[in-house]
C-alpha cells in the first residue's frame, strides 16, 4: 500500500540505555529518519477556531518537512466538527457516535488510523515551536525501548523534573507526546476508566512497567496556555477538579489499594475545596472503585519501578532527577 | 442638520405617597426634567412595566431617595452617546453608577451614598457583572427587541439589579456603569433584607436553573448559591445552564468596540547580544498576532543600542527572514548625549510610531515575552486617554545551555503586584515595563516635556509621568511574562547605578511641580494609618489571650472529626 510505504520503519538500536548521541539530540536538531507521521487530536466546535489558526499552522512550521496527516475526533460525539486540509497538512475529521473521554477518543483514533509509525497526540490549545516534530521523532527513534516521549511545554513548565543525562522522566503529559505504536498496542492504550486527566500518568507507568522507557525532549517545544493559569476563577468547579480529584483516587487504589487510597483522601481534603465538590468526588470514585473491582486485579510488579512509580502528593507523582 | 436627541423618561418606584408628592415638588423647585412616579409595586414588577409600556427608547429608573444632578438630561444623553461608542448601539440593556467589574470583579462605583464618599473619576463605559439598582439607564428598544424578560417567580425590592443584568447577558446584552450618572443616594440599603432574599427558595432556584456558578458578586457582597444541583459544565451535553461569568466574558469579546483596530506598537530594546531570547519575544509576538488578527494589529519595533555582535547585519536578516509574518522595523539608538542609553532607546523607537489616535505603546524587554491567551480583551479597555496596566507573570529560567529555549522556566506566581499601581505616588514600584500599555500621545508628551536624565528606573518614571497626565485602568488579563535570570540587572547586588539612577529621575520629577501638596500630604497621611496595622499575632492575643490549651483541644478535636469523615468516606 502506498501510504504504507510512505511511513519510514523504525530505526532501532540494540543498547537499552541511551545514547550520547541520543542524549544531545534532545538538545539539538538533526535530520529525522521518518518522513511521514499521524498527529492525533480529540477537539470539539468550540476549540476549531485554534485548530485553525494556531495548532496547524503552527504544525505545518514544525514539521521541518515532514508530511503530516492531522486526525480529529470531535469528542462530544455530536460530529459538528469540520476542518479542511491545508496545503502543508493533510486533514481528517473522524466521526465518532458517542462521547469520549480523552483516552477512549485516542484509543478511538488509534484503532481507525493504525499508525504504522511513532504517531503524535496533542491538545488543541497547543502551538508548536520550530521543528517540535522533528524533534520529537529524532528522539524517539534513537532508542528501541522507547514507548513515549513527551514535549516540552512553555511558558508554563510542567512542574516536574527529568534526569538530564538519561532525559528519562517518571511521566509524560498528554497534552503533546509522542508514542511508539507497539507499544501503546501491547498495553492497550489508554485507560478509558479515567474519561479525562492523570490518564497520562497512567499510561506513562504502564510504559515503565512494560520494559518501555518514557523520556523528556526539551528541545521539542509546545506553547501550552492551559487554562489553569488563565481562565479557572472560584466560583465554579472545573472539570479537572473533578476528574483529576476522581482519577487520583482511582490511581491510588488501582496500584495501592485500600492502604494508599486512605492517604490520598486526606491529600484531597487537604485541598480546602468547597464541600459538595469533595463529596461529589468521592461520590464519583466510589461508582468508580465498584465498576474497578469487578474488572481487574491490582498490577503486579511495581517494586522493579519503585524509584518511578509513586505518589507523592495530591496530583503529584515521583519525579525523576531529584 | 440638528442631530436627533433620543427619547429617554424618567421612572421613580416612591415607597409612598409621601414620596411621590416630595419628588413632585422637588422636581418643580428645582425644574427636573417630568418623571413618571408610580408606589405600590415591587421592582421586579416595576422593572417588567417600564419594559412592557415605555414607549421611549431609553428609560432611567432611579430609587425615591436618589439626588439627581441638575443636568440630569444632558448627562443620560452624554452616557448613551458613550455607551453607543463603546460597544455599538445593539449591545448594550443597562448603564449604572456602580457595580462589579466583569474582568476584576472588584467594585466600581460613581456615586455618593452612606458607604462612600469616595470622589470618581472621569470613565469610559465599563463592562459589568452587576450593578446597584440605584439608578439604572434602560435601553428599552434594546432589550424589547431581544426578549429580555425578568423570571416570573421573583418578587420583591433585592437583587433586582443583578437579574436584570443577569437577564442582559443571556440575550447578548451587556451592562455597564459610568461616571455620567452620578449621583447622590440617601440610603445604604437594607442587608439584612438583601441576605434573606439571597438565601430564600426563590432566588437560589432561579440562579442553580440557569447558571453553574456557586458564588454571586453584587454590589451588597458575594452571595453563596448551596443547591446540590451544581455542577461543571460537560462538553457536548443538553444542559442549557452556562458559567455566567464566562458568558459575560464571551460576550464582551463577540462585541467590537465601535472604532477601529487598535495598534499596539512593541517597543523593545536590544543589543543583539541573546538573540535566542529575542526571538522568543518575536514568536510570542508571531503567534499573538496569529490568534488575535481580527481584533488587534501588533508590530515590533526594535531599537538597536550598542551592539554586542560583529554579525549585525548578519542577525538583523536572520530575524526578519525567521518571522517573514511579523511587521517589524529596526532603529538605531544612535548617540546618547546627555540622555542614557536605556531612554534614548525608547525615544529612537517611539520616533518610528506614528502619532494620532489608535496607537499604542507596549514596552517590552527583550529577554521578556508577550501571552497571547487573554489578548482579545484588549480592545475593549485601550483608549487614547487612559494607561492600562495588565498582569505579567515572572518565571525563574536558566538560559545558560545556550539553547532557543529556557533549560529551566519556573513560574513565579503573584510576584508582581500590578493592582497596587498607585503606590507610584508613594514612591512604591510594582508594576514592570511590560504591564503597562501607553496611548503615543502619553509617552510623547512625557518625552517632549522632561529630560530623563537617568538610567535604571526609567520604567517607574515613565509610567509615573505619564499617570500625572493620563487615567491608569488596571485589570487583571495576563499579558505578558518577564524573564528573571542570572543576567537580569533587577538583581545587580551593587546597587549604586541604580540609586544615582532613581536619584536623579526623583529630583526632575520633585521640582517639575507634577506632585501637588495635597497628594504629598494624602501620601503622610497613608504613611501614618499604615503604620497602625496589627499584626495576625496581635489580632490572635486580643481575641483569645493565652488560653493555649483550649486551642490545642479544639485543634485535636478538629483532627478527630476531618479523620472520622475520611473513614465513613471511603
């Protein structure tokens, strides 16, 4: 199939570690190998305007001539959205019949497109940098073992670290990776359990704990003005208060059990939220824990990652280099 | 041609019919323009009259013990003029004197009343979330057209105001308030008639109906909506209940204002020396210009000083070539002369801006960069007459792996203080170059009048100039965030050329006669009431003394019960 041959193989290394090469890569552009490469994105109407004016132009200025297929899903399931292709990126909206979580529409995209190749996920508030594409697949394909690796995000830095000689990161944002397809098959993609955030972290742990490894490319650069630190004000409750208080809970007892989970419920508490958020937070992971325990044992094998897998806080996770 | 006054009346709710014959005869004495003067109502049912039988275009309602100026006319005709410009005749339901902000939600007020006698400025139409029912200018015609209709359950003499407006929003009408229509109001209100009005069955079911939000501000206070009904609001789905804030803001940023783009010309000042850092601004700027194409037009102009580089000419088309979709000019600083270098390359610039209205100056380091997010809100709050000032937000970042990007950005949150602006008249500095947004004319007029013969500071003494002259309107839209690294002279630890700096900017601006001795008085006296703050300690002691022990119980007491809470939870 022509578009088939139009996807690059991977170029694969024996070493499990990275290379110097590997490690200065991160920092400084070379030629990628991969000439072709699927952005996934799960939108809706109300975020088409930045998809049309920052996110692909900004792609088409990222690629550093690399063909990119864009896929859209709109995720409310209502199918409202529309974007054309443009000269530098090609363009599909996928239908979808229901509404997705942001997993489930990834996991959605993944099984229609099936990239052949390291495929990229993005949000639609993103603006890429020069050459983040590139960057990315640079990075990625210099080790075998890599499962994901996650841009950087400016002006506002994820707060959480990376070890600057392996670039190793205990987890990466979903807001811009990228993701080797073996892998992300092998362990099924995201978890649609958490239908919205820390479904990241999640899958970054399954990476580890496949024998995959999740780095940090900070030359790959993607403006991220999330709406933590524009838009949230007091006086509302905000999806990710909500989902990020459930999916907490819901990380705690799937890799801990009863014992963390009773911990990370006085992290909450501590949080000071107004009441009924609290309650409608723990309404929510109880459905959870219920729906949870009939499906699934707890993973096995956790003390081989324990220096990566871990909570160390509300919303906060072991992170590398400190 | 004479121009067509428009048609407005004047509708008073009396309490009784003491009132009705006082206002008539007071309206007589002093020959107020006739007013409709109706008792026995409650206002909502006022309010759904006036709109259902006014004939007129306009209608101000004003309260029985309101003082009208004796203008009162061409005042209401002078505040549909300024709300026509501000946001298109089709935009705007009500105009108040006082009310909540929509974007600080911090209170304005253009009155007097037994709460304050506080003395306002002259204002441009500003946006609101509520407004105080004390006086209130309807566009009739406006909201006729657009169904604006008050709910059928409420009754009663609080929060009329706020429903209205509330009402305003969900047909796409805004309301405002503006120094036109001030006035003097007798009476404070009753809040403990407000708090059970807030807190009845009614309202709180009207509010959780319509709207997610869980907090209210009114010019009474914020009001708590408890309905277990809250909820966020989830994409894609049937509820037709919105985030009434939100739909303010949305609405404010479909209107454009009824004038043209606004220009906004960055200035910034380099000597080419970090040009990774310079072209981080000049993304920042690319991309800001990308998303707010349609309501703004931003340009660079790059003041060149005392260059840094052999490769000049070299880096200079690297930029432009880089950013082909910036408008962008490079001038020389040229000779200093008397003036030192860091103002000259200000003035070098601003020679490249052309002057007239519409055109603005935005300061901006070049080791600093531009947030586009919140940019679109801009035109509504520049005008040729008034400095805004926005937030910026500091990052701490390591720069020194030389790379196009920061190997280290950490956000600073709150480190700047922008909302205390006015504490330049106290010698206070807390808003950095690149919050404030200047009118041309403003700088112009700073640098045709005085020498600027310092070096540092010379942010605080533009700003401070230029606010003798021009209103200041701060309002909290992120707007830009301001690099702090190992290079930055803010963190010099030898602090001589800073004082001779500040120094000699002071001496000018001491004996240019720009601070009257009224406000170096106001100034003394803020010095001496500041110094009678009590610290949390001296607060706790006076409150509780030393009983130390019942603390520590009512602490453990506490811990029990938020542990007992955990283990029913889960």
């Amino acid at each position: 199939m022509e578009d088939q041959e139009f996807h690059c193989a991977y170029v694969r290394r024996e070493s499990d570690q990275m290379s110097e090469t590997a490690v200065s890569n991160c920092l400084s552009p070379v030629v990628p190998v991969a000439r072709h490469v699927d952005i996934f994105c799960s939108a809706s109407v109300t975020e088409q305007g930045n998809v049309e004016t920052l996110l692909i132009p900004s792609l088409a200025r990222a690629s550093g001539g690399i063909s990119i297929h864009l896929h859209l899903v709109d995720y409310t399931g209502t199918n409202r959205l529309a974007i054309s292709s443009t000269d530098e990126v090609a363009v599909s909206v996928h239908q979808s019949e229901k509404q997705l979580g942001f997993g489930a529409a990834h996991n959605f995209l993944f099984a229609r497109v099936k990239p052949a190749a390291f495929f990229v996920i993005i949000n639609p508030d993103i603006y890429c940098s020069k050459g983040l594409v590139e960057n990315l697949l640079q990075a990625g394909e210099e080790g075998r073992d890599i499962g994901i690796v996650e841009a950087r995000q400016l002006p506002y830095a994820h707060p959480k670290g990376y070890d600057r000689k392996t670039m190793e990161t205990t987890w990466a944002s979903g807001a811009c990776m990228l993701v080797c397809p073996e892998f992300y098959a092998e362990v099924g993609g995201f978890d649609e359990a958490f239908w919205m955030y820390c479904e990241d972290v999640e899958l970054s742990w399954r990476c580890w704990l496949s024998g995959y490894r999740v780095i940090h490319c900070p030359r790959a650069v993607a403006y991220h003005y999330t709406g933590g630190y524009f838009e949230y004000r007091d006086d509302r409750f905000y999806c990710e208060q909500l989902w990020g208080g459930v999916n907490f809970l819901y990380l705690s007892y799937r890799y801990w059990g009863s014992l963390r989970l009773w911990r990370s419920v006085v992290a909450l508490k501590l949080q000071g939220w107004p009441k009924p958020l609290v309650k409608r937070i723990l309404r929510e992971f109880k459905a959870r824990k219920r729906a949870y325990s009939r499906a699934a044992g707890f993973p096995r094998s956790l003390s081989s990652q324990r220096d990566r897998i871990g909570i160390i806080g509300y919303n906060r996770y072991k992170e590398a280099g400190k | 041609m004479t121009e067509v006054k428009p048609l407005f009346k004047i509708y008073r709710l009396c309490r009784d019919r003491k009132s009705v014959e006082r206002l008539e005869m007071e309206g007589r004495t002093y020959g107020l323009p006739s007013s409709v003067l109706i008792t026995g109502r409650d206002y909502f049912g006022f309010i759904e009259d006036v709109l259902k039988n006014c004939s007129e275009d306009y209608a101000l309602l004003c309260h029985d013990d309101v003082v009208v100026p004796l203008d009162i006319e061409s005042r209401v005709e002078e505040c549909i003029r300024k709300a026509d410009m501000c946001c298109g005749a089709d935009h705007w339901g009500v105009v108040g004197n006082a009310g909540i902000e929509a974007i600080s939600l911090r209170m304005v007020r253009f009155l007097r009343d037994p709460h304050a006698a506080v003395i306002p400025y002259k204002s441009h139409p500003i946006p609101v979330v509520s407004v105080d029912g004390n006086t209130m200018l309807l566009n009739v015609r406006n909201m006729q057209r657009n169904h604006v209709e008050l709910p059928a359950g409420l009754r009663g003499f609080h929060l009329y105001d706020f429903v209205t407006a509330a009402e305003c929003y969900r047909k796409g009408l805004l309301t405002l308030v503006d120094s036109t229509l001030y006035v003097y109001h007798r009476s404070g209100g009753a809040q403990k008639g407000f708090d059970r009005f807030a807190n009845g069955a009614e309202f709180q079911k009207y509010w959780a109906d319509n709207f997610i939000n869980h907090k209210i501000y009114t010019v009474n206070g914020p009001v708590e909506v408890s309905s277990p009904n809250l909820d966020y609001l989830q994409e894609g789905s049937r509820d037709k209940r919105v985030d009434f804030y939100a739909t303010v803001k949305s609405l404010i940023l479909s209107i454009q204002p009824n004038r043209e783009k606004p220009v906004i010309n960055i200035i910034t000042r380099t000597q080419l020396a970090n040009v990774n850092r310079l072209s981080r601004l000049m993304e920042s700027i690319e991309l800001s210009q990308r998303a707010n194409r349609t309501c703004l037009d931003l340009r660079l102009v790059v003041s060149v000083n005392n260059v840094q580089t052999t490769d000049r000419d070299k880096v200079i088309e690297g930029l432009r070539t880089g950013f082909k979709d910036l408008s962008m000019t490079f001038v020389e600083g040229g000779s200093a002369g008397s003036m030192a270098p860091r103002v000259l390359a200000i003035k070098t610039a601003l020679g490249a801006i052309p002057e007239g209205k519409n055109q603005f100056v935005w300061i901006v380091d070049d080791d600093d960069f531009i947030l586009p997010k919140e940019l679109a809100l801009l035109p509504h709050y520049l005008h040729d007459d008034v400095i805004f000032i926005g937030k910026s937000e500091a990052f701490d970042e390591d720069w020194s792996g030389g790379h196009d990007f920061p190997d280290k950005s950490v956000v600073r949150s709150g480190f700047y203080a922008e909302p205390s602006y006015a504490r330049n008249y106290m010698g206070e500095n807390h808003v950095p170059i690149c919050s404030a947004i200047f009118p041309r004319e403003a700088l112009g007029a700073v640098f045709a009048k005085y020498k600027l013969a310092g070096d540092y500071y010379e942010d605080y003494a533009l700003l401070f100039l230029a606010q003798t002259k021009h209103n200041i309107q701060y309002l909290p839209i992120m707007i830009a965030g301001v690099s702090h690294h190992d290079k930055n002279t803010v963190f010099d630890s030898n602090r001589t050329h800073w004082d001779y700096s500040y120094a000699t900017f002071m001496t000018e601006i001491a004996n240019a006669g720009v601070v009257s001795n009224s406000m170096y008085e106001l100034n003394v006296l803020y010095e001496e009431s500041s110094k009678k703050h009590r610290s949390f300690w001296e607060w706790f002691q006076l409150l509780f003394g030393n009983k130390r022990e019942l603390f520590f119980l009512l602490l453990r007491l506490k811990i029990r019960a938020f542990y007992a809470t955990i283990r029913r939870d889960i």
